[in-house]
C-alpha cells in the first residue's frame, strides 16, 4: 500500500502520439511529478519518447516493450491511457488484472476523452477502476482551458451570484479533420466527429453551467436532439483524397462517418430552473485551424471566447516559403496571410492546468474535478444524441434504450 500524500507521482503514459506529446510538453509546468515509464509497440516511439523525456528533464524514463511490463513496474504510481478510443479497454482490462494480481504500484489512472465509445464500454472502464481500487481522472482538457478557469470564475463571483445563475452554454469545436486513420473510421473510433469532439463540447458547456464547487450531477440531463450530417468528406474528390491519404479502410464514398453535428440538451437545476447547452462541431471547418468558440449566458451577463482570436498575430507575405506545419495553431491550415498564433497552446487548451489538477489530486488521493463519472456521463449525452438523430425526434433521459446502443456508423458492418 502506497501512504499518501506521495511527494512525487511517477507517471507512465500508454501512447506515444499527438496528444502523448501535449501532455509531455504541459508537463514541464506541472510540480511534483517525473515521467518515469511509456509503452509503445513500436521501438522506435519507445526511443523517441525517452529522449524527449530526457531533454525535458522530466525524470528517466524507462521504455516497455508489454503493456504487462509497464504496469506491473515498481516505479509508476498512475497510468495516463493515451492510445486510441478502440484500445482502451484492453488497456484498462490489463490495468486491473495486474493490480488484482499484486503486481505493480499503480494507484491511479487518467485516461483521454471520450471515455469510451459506447455506454456499455464506459461503464466497465468506471467498475474495473473503482473494483481495482483507483484513484480515477478523465482527461477533459477544455474543462481545464485557461479562458475556461478565469471566465467561469469571474460570472460566477461576480454575476451569477447577484443577478442569477447562467442558462445557456453555447460551445463549438472545429477543425478540418483529425490526422490518423482510425478517428475516421466509425467502428475503431466510436462514430465521427460527434463521438471525437462532442465529448468536449457538451462536458464544457456542463462545467460552466455547474455552480462552482457544486458536484456535477447537480445538473439533470432531460432531454437531447441531436442532427449529424456529411457536409464535405462525402463529396467524391474529398472521399477519394481521404482514401489516398489514409489507405482504404477510410472509404467515405461507401461507409463515411458523420463530418457535421449539432446538439442541444435540456437541463434542470437542484431548484429547477430550465437550462440548455447548444453545441455544433465539424471536421469541415477550413479557417486557420482548430478553433473553439464558447460562450455562457445569464440574466446580466455574457462570456464569450474564440480560440482564434489571439492577441499575437503574424503576417507572412507569399515570397516566404516553407514546409507545412503546426507550429502557429493546432490544425494548421496556411502558412501564408495574416495568422493567429497561440502562444503557449498547452496552457490555454488546458492541459497544464488538467495535469497539475490531476497529479496533484492523485498525489494527495483527492477525487478530481473530472472522473471515469464524468465520463460515463458524456458518453450516455453523446449516445443520446446520436440515438436522437437516428430516430429524428427528441430523447428524453433516463434513457435504458442506450445501455446497449451502438451509433449507426460504428455498427460493424454498417
Ligand atoms: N484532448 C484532446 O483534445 C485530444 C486531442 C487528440 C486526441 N485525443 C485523444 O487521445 C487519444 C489518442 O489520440 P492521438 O491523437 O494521440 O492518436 P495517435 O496520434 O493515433 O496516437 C495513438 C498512440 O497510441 C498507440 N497505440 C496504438 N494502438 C495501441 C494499442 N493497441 N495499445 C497501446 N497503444 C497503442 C500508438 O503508439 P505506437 O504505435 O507507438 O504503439 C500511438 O502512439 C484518443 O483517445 C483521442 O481521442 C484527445
């Protein structure tokens, strides 16, 4: 039994991708804590991975060639679960048949959004961590952005508490389509982009809605409706592109996934008051790059914000050449034009503040802000509007049908 709290958690990431290296860079922010393991199936990422950690001075870290070998090693206290939506209960399985078998030091875990890909997955995630005895966080990096933390703390001392509580989250997420095969493909991912960047869009909107301090189920899901769409990726030269860039298995002229979503759900307040989150997000969005756009209402009041709207802009005429890249936003699109540029990305998209928080509440056994609950609960938002859609009408909540459900475009076959 480790005694908490521990002066120093010892991390060990499963994933070596794009988000693995978000979080390795937010971590130089964060105290108190070293990276001292990953598990990739290639040596290559193993190899790469260990020297970023060495040039961060973020501790030694030692490459695992088995998952077994990662967590069952005496010197990593939690596990972050980086690696792609259809592998995390594997992982996760593993986690806690090695921890049910006295292997290992592992007394906690931080796993990627979304949760999982259906209800059903996201459950067995929440009982194989709490039957294991884990401490757990979801990794809800919005919840953490830094407009996020200084906006919702201002409404909420200043304007809701003399004037009323907010009514209306509005939240959008938009890019021009992620950069792997499998988010592309319905069954291995879970759906399309509602499944991919909903999860972001709807826990956002429920964190700001949500009193501060407040446990998050003080907010009761009615109702959802939902819409999807395919707006672009269907259109045969973008299809065939898409074929070209990823191999076949990305078929969008056959099995596409929806590149369109728009979401409202109806809440209700521990006094009842009526509340609503409207979301929309999109794979179809060809601006300069990612962009998150949110904004929360009341009766006196309105925050706004859009992650594209940054203070530091750079022009670069077209004589300047270069190679494309991702070093002015996520999402790049042009390296040409008046450019917006986010300084310290992993800052204000949240992942140092989400870091700290988790090491912190981990390192002294606290229950973070956002857990596998957490989780659970988007997950049954995004089936319900995904089940919304399917049948075209409004899903009023509980909901038992979504036990079971599986979205249209992750049915295997579909
Ligand atoms: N918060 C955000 O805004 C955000 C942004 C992007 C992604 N994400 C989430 O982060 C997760 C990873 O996304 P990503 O963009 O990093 O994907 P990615 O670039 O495809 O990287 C996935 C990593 O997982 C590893 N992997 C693949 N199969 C595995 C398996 N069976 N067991 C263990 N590891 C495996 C791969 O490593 P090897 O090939 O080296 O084994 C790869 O390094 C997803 O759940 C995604 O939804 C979140």
């Amino acid at each position: 039994m480790t005694t908490l709290p521990k002066q120093t958690l010892r991390v060990g990431f499963v994933g070596t991708g794009f988000i693995a290296h978000f979080h390795l860079k937010s971590l130089i922010g964060v105290r108190n804590v070293e990276v001292t393991g990953v598990y990739s199936r290639n040596p290559e990422n193993r190899a790469r991975f260990v020297s970023e950690v060495e040039a961060l001075d973020l501790g030694e870290c030692r490459a695992h060639e088995s998952l077994e070998s990662l967590l069952s090693a005496g010197d990593v206290d939690a596990v972050w679960i980086l690696s792609p939506n259809y592998t995390r209960l594997d992982v996760m399985r593993t986690l806690h048949r090695e921890i049910k078998a006295g292997r290992g030091k592992i007394f906690a875990v931080a796993c990627e959004k979304p949760l999982a890909r259906t209800v059903a997955e996201a459950r067995e995630m929440l009982h194989l961590a709490e039957d294991a005895g884990l401490n757990h966080g979801y990794l809800e990096n919005q919840v953490f952005c830094t407009p996020v933390l200084r906006g919702k703390e201002i409404i909420w001392r200043r304007a809701a508490s003399t004037t009323g509580r907010p009514y209306l989250a509005r939240a959008a997420e938009e890019h021009a389509g992620p950069h792997e095969p499998w988010f592309w493909q319905g069954d291995k991912q879970g759906g399309g982009v509602l499944s991919d960047m909903m999860c972001h869009s709807v826990e956002v909107a429920r964190h700001l809605l949500t009193a501060p301090g407040a446990p998050r189920n003080s907010l009761k899901v009615k109702s959802v409706n939902g819409t999807v769409a395919n707006l672009k990726w269907t259109r045969a030269g973008y299809a065939d592109e898409l074929r070209r860039r990823f191999g076949e298995d990305v078929d969008y002229r056959r099995r596409p996934s929806e590149d369109f979503a728009r979401a409202t759900a109806a809440l209700e307040d521990e006094e009842g008051n009526e509340l609503m989150i409207e979301a929309t997000t999109s794979w179809a969005y060809v601006g300069a790059g990612l962009r998150i756009q949110l904004e929360l209402l009341g009766p006196e009041y309105a925050l706004e914000y859009n992650s594209l709207g940054t203070g530091l802009k750079i022009f670069l005429s077209r004589a300047v050449q270069g190679t494309e890249g991702e070093d002015l936003v996520e999402k790049q699109n042009a390296e040409q034009g008046l450019m917006p540029v986010l300084e310290d990305e992993a800052g204000v998209y949240g992942y140092t503040d989400e870091n700290r928080h988790m090491v912190e509440c981990f390192r002294k056994g606290i229950k973070p802000l956002e857990t596998f609950e957490d989780g659970l609960a988007v997950v049954e938002i995004l089936m319900g509007l995904y089940r919304s859609a399917e049948i075209g009408a409004t899903l009023h909540f509980p909901a038992p049908e979504l036990e079971d459900y599986v979205p249209v475009v992750a049915r295997t076959g579909a």
